[in-house]
C-alpha cells in the first residue's frame, strides 16, 4: 500500500481501526469483482484502489448507534 494513499484516507476517516475496516470489506468486494469507483490509468492493488476510494470521498461509513449496536433490547 501507498503511504500517500494512506495518509490521504486517514483526513478523511480519522480513526485507523476504522479506515482498516472499511478498506477491508471495500477490497473484498473488488476481489469479488465489483468495479472499482475510481479510474487509474497504472494497474492498483485492491487496497490502493479502495484507499484511493476513500480518499476521493466516493465510499463513507456510518457507525451504529448503541441501539443498534446491541440489538434495541
């Protein structure tokens, strides 16, 4: 993975743990074969292409609510 593309996620998802998450399932779906939400004229790796992703604002992240979280018991 780039550093550039990693720092460049990290401004817009604050949370490393968080940006691990979500760049895990995003390279997921791509190695299931989803089409990747940015255009690059070099071959990427799936985690680039998801970092790039996320950093161009094409992919965001919700968290759950603590309701949601625990099932709304």
């Amino acid at each position: 993975m780039r550093d550039d593309y990693i720092k460049g996620a990290l401004k817009m998802v604050d949370d490393p743990n968080i940006l691990v998450n979500l760049v895990s399932l995003r390279v997921k779906q791509l190695k299931r074969g989803n089409r990747p939400l940015v255009e690059s004229l070099e071959k990427m790796s799936p985690e680039d292409t998801a970092l790039r992703e996320i950093m161009e604002g094409k992919i965001s992240f919700e968290l759950a609510t603590n309701l949601e979280a625990h099932g709304n018991r």
